[in-house]
C-alpha cells in the first residue's frame, strides 16, 4: 500500500506522521518529497547512504556550426537563450530541459550537457528505506529530484510518501502515486484554511483520503464539522504533548521511544488499512 | 520603500503570525501574502473593502484537436515533461504536467496541437486604507514563481509611496521562495529549536547567499527546546548573521488567530518579544 502524508500548512506534522508510519511497519519504504526542506532523514539517521546524482539537461551551442538564424531564441517560452554578439546564450537556471532548442535548430548546432540539481540518497535503516529527495538550494525546481525519488515507490509492502507542503505541482506529482492520502491538519485557522485547499486537491485527484488532526489543544470545530460535512473521517487525534514536542525536535522517532506512541501509529496503519 | 521578507525554510514555524505583528506594530501602507499555493495572511488582516481580483495566466498548455490526430503517438514520446498520456485509445495531455514549452506542436505531423492560455491562479488586491495584494494558485499548477512576482508588482504599483512593505512568504526554498527574495531590503527567517528548524534554515541562508539577499533570524517557540535555541544562536554569530530575538511559545498565540486577529492585539509574552524582534529588525534597514 502506498500512503501520501499531506496537509497545506507547512509545519503541521507531515514528517512526524510519515516516519512513524514507516517505523511501525516492517520492511516498508520512507520517501521524502519535500525536496525543498527534507527532513526525514535526521529522524532516521541513516549511516551507510549511497546517493545518486540528479541531473537535468541543458542545451550548448556550437559556435562553428550555429548560423544565428534564431529560431531556438525565438522558440524557447522560458527566456533561458538571448541572443549576444550573434550567438544564442543559455541562463542554465531558467531552462526547463524540454529540448526544444536542440529540436528546431535547422542546423544541428545543439547538443544537451547535463547539470546536477539535486541527490537522491537511500539506505536502509532498521528494516525502513529510507529514501530523500535533495533539491540543491539555489535551485527554483524540486521536479526532476522528486521523479527520481518517487521511483522507489515498492510495489509490496508499505510505501509512506512525505509530500511538501502547499498544493502545487509537486503536491500532485508526489500523492498521484499513492493508493490513500493522509491529511495532517491543525485545528487552528491557518490550518483549516490551507487544509481545505489540500482536501479539494485530493478529491480531485479522486483518492480515498482521512484526517489526523495533530496539537489538538485548541478546540477548533468548524474543521470537524466540514470533515462530517464532507465525510471525511478523522482518524486519529494527537493532542499537544510536550514529549513528543521535545523528542521531535531531537530528531528522536517517538514511536520508537515510547511504546504506547508506536501503538497509537499502528492503530491508524491498521484504520487506513495497511499493515504494521 | 523598504520591503521587508518574512522567510523560514521549515514551514509552520510561524511567519503569518510574525508577519501580522509587524504590520500592526509598523502601521505598514504595503502588504502582500507570496505564500500562493497555502496563502492564510487574510485571515489575519483586516479587509473592509472587496478585492479586485485578476486572472493569474500562467505558462500555456497544449491542447490536441482529435479530428487532426492521428494516434501515431510521437508528441508522447518527445515530451519531456511525460504530459502526454495513452488513455482510453488516446492521447492526452494532463494540464498539471504540462510546462507549455512547444514542442509537441513542432513534432506533430498533423498540426494537430497547439498551446492555449492557461488560468493558473487569481490575484486579489484589497486597496482600502493600506494596500494588502495576495493570490492563490490553482491546484495542482506550477509558476509560483511567477505568480509571487505578479503579487509583488501589485503590492507596488498600488502603493509606490509606502515607506514600508511587510510580505509574508512561503516556505521552502525554490521557485516561490527565489522569487520572492527579489528586490526585498531584508529577509527575516523564522525558525524554531528543532533539528529540523536548524537543518532547513542553513538551507535557506544558502539561497539566500545565493541570491546576495541580507538576512537576520528569530527564533519562535524558543523555550520549545533552549538547548537548540543556543545551536542556532551559535550558528547565527559563526556566519555573522544578525540575531534578531527569540518568541515563547505562547497558546494564546493560536487563540489570536482562531478570532481572526494579530497576537500584536493581545497582551501576552509572545506580544512583548515580538515587539523586540520587531524593534531590532528595523535597526537593520
């Protein structure tokens, strides 16, 4: 089974729910798509990583065979070539790989160079791959690395998809993977609004879908009533705790630490319907 | 105009909410929400006055035109996006993976594919006694980038006399991110004790070096953890960036913004800190 964690707001719990997902359940599979902010790696601490470099295209111009004719500079929709001194320049930053350059060029005077944008590290760690995105900061797009990770999706056992937050692009890529989606809200009014948008983003995905609602100290009805509304149903409920506050942020797996935590994580695997 | 950021890497370490407190405490003419595809600025802000809102276009999408196709499938294959799909005997594009580049259109023989503007967001700007411009990104779609700058350009057009603008930005450290660090006096990060707050703030002082943006720290929810509240003052004098305070955790703080108003409204410790971050941040402009 594959499982996306998910939730809008940013800093709701995605990672917390993630790894612990992954922790209880033999032999399953973490992967980390916020590219942008990957950090379900400092719970697992993996030792023996390898890494494998993400690279993406871009186009390099020969100066002996190019005529200046332009029709890559006038081609390209991203602005990544200008034209100086009667020669194409390419913004390396800017291109989007597509290869649309390399294709009108009348006079085969493109060839495409690669650049790394990001890694992707795996390892295995107490019987959980664990697999992260890395996106090179500096860089605008998490695409390239989060394909490269999500192609560790397992066809058995439990996958467990971290996704960035928000409700762009790498949102839809990273659940469009998963059997069931898992949304992480706070029950407060940035957590509702935001939790809304990502609800819409899974229905239209059409993927079955429940809620945790995580620090649930305040109380906060309006999201329970839309979750009855939409029938939606709330999973599970973590209550604001000071320990898992500060084993969280230790980096420490609170599932693995506490025994009554690991089994308030197999109890939601066993409601999605995985196994732990 | 002096534009000032509010940036933090890890999402959820409270920028809306420091953002909102420096509005009140700044009295600030400009404001602008770039967090686009989980905006929640509104919420907080006080708006008598209906937006005037805007189609966002973004990058163009392919569309085929199925009594030209063929079927022989080649735009599928030169696509490097993976856009076109086989589904049900044809061709399909899927709108959220198409980056429009064109070149499906070049490839097709038949001429059967062409790019078409795209409705990928809507902009709203409030103009009542203060400027506030925001967005929200459809679902699923990409050019956030593009979209923050668009947000941004609206804040200063309509308020090019504004001595300050307070905008909230988005977490993360890509296209959003990149784009809103543009053109801005400073970049304050939020960030709280937590090796994932401290992980994901190196991250964003690399970009922010990257794009030679000046930047200073607070800490949120400091007593959190004290032990990486002193890591991350650590780190912040080892690179010379300028220390700006540190916020309790204070539950009146979420309280605030259940009834729709800014903890600068309400006379609590998070309040005073604030306050603090706030003075010593205009020290640096």
């Amino acid at each position: 089974m594959r499982i996306a964690v998910l939730s809008g707001k940013g800093g709701t719990g995605k990672t917390l729910v993630s790894v612990n997902l992954a922790a209880v359940s033999e032999g399953s599979t973490y992967i980390d798509c916020d590219v942008e902010e990957p950090n379900g790696r400092l719970f697992f601490k993996p030792e023996k990583v390898t890494e494998k470099k993400v690279n993406v295209d871009f186009p390099v111009f020969k100066a002996s065979m190019c005529k200046g004719c332009r029709k890559c500079v006038n081609f390209c929709r991203f602005n990544a070539l200008v034209f100086i001194k009667d020669a194409p320049v390419v913004f390396p930053e800017v291109c989007h790989s597509c290869g649309g350059c390399s294709f009108v060029c009348p006079f085969g005077a493109v060839s495409e160079k690669k650049r790394q944008v990001g890694v992707v590290e795996q390892s295995n760690e107490d019987g959980v791959r664990v697999i992260s995105g890395i996106l090179n900061p500096g860089e605008a797009s998490g695409m390239p690395v989060l394909k490269e990770a999500l192609k560790n999706v397992s066809r058995t056992g439990l996958t467990v998809i971290d996704c960035p937050p928000g409700s762009a692009c790498s949102v839809t890529e990273s659940a469009g993977r998963a059997d069931y989606c898992l949304l992480v809200a706070e029950p407060t009014a940035f957590g509702f609004h935001n939790f809304k948008m990502v609800h819409r983003l899974v229905t239209m995905l059409e993927k079955p879908c429940g809620v945790v609602i995580n620090k649930a100290d305040t109380s906060y009805d309006v999201m329970k009533e839309y979750c009855e509304e939409n029938e939606i149903p709330v999973l599970m409920e973590i209550p604001y705790d000071e320990k898992i506050a500060s084993m969280t942020a230790d980096g420490k797996i609170v599932s693995r630490e506490d025994e009554k935590y690991a089994d308030m994580f197999r109890e939601l695997l066993e409601k999605i319907g995985g196994e732990a | 105009m002096k534009k000032i950021l509010i940036l933090s890497g890890k999402g959820g370490t409270g920028k809306t909410t420091v953002a909102a407190a420096f509005i009140r405490f700044s009295h600030a003419q400009a404001l602008a929400d770039c967090d686009v595809d989980a905006p929640n600025l509104h919420i907080i802000t006080e708006l008598d006055v209906e937006p005037q809102t805007s189609e966002f276009m973004g990058s163009q999408r392919a569309k085929i035109d199925y009594d030209k196709c063929a079927g022989c499938g080649f735009c599928s294959y030169t696509c490097k996006f993976e856009a076109i799909k086989h589904e049900k005997g044809r061709y399909v594009v899927d709108q959220n993976a198409c980056e429009g580049c064109g070149v499906c259109t070049q490839v097709c023989q038949e001429g059967a594919i062409t790019l078409h503007d795209d409705v990928a967001g809507e902009l709203s700007l409030y103009s009542g006694d203060r400027i506030f411009s925001t967005a929200e990104l459809k679902m699923g779609r990409g050019n956030s980038g593009k979209l923050v700058a668009e947000v941004k350009n609206a804040m200063v057009n309509a308020a090019p006399d504004a001595d300050i603008a307070i905008i909230d930005g988005s977490p993360g450290i890509g296209c959003s991110v990149i784009s809103s660090v543009s053109g801005v006096d400073l970049v304050l990060i939020v960030t709280e004790p937590s090796v994932s707050g401290l992980s994901d703030l190196e991250r964003i002082m690399k970009t922010a070096e990257i794009f030679q943006a000046k930047a200073a720290v607070c800490v949120n929810r400091y007593d959190v953890s004290e032990e990486h509240t002193a890591e991350i003052e650590e780190y912040c004098t080892e690179h010379n960036i300028p220390f700006v305070g540190k916020i309790p955790y204070d539950s009146q703080t979420s309280q605030a913004i259940n009834e729709g108003i800014s903890v600068a409204d309400v006379d609590c410790p998070a309040h005073t800190a604030l306050e603090e971050v706030y003075k010593n941040t205009m020290n640096l402009l």
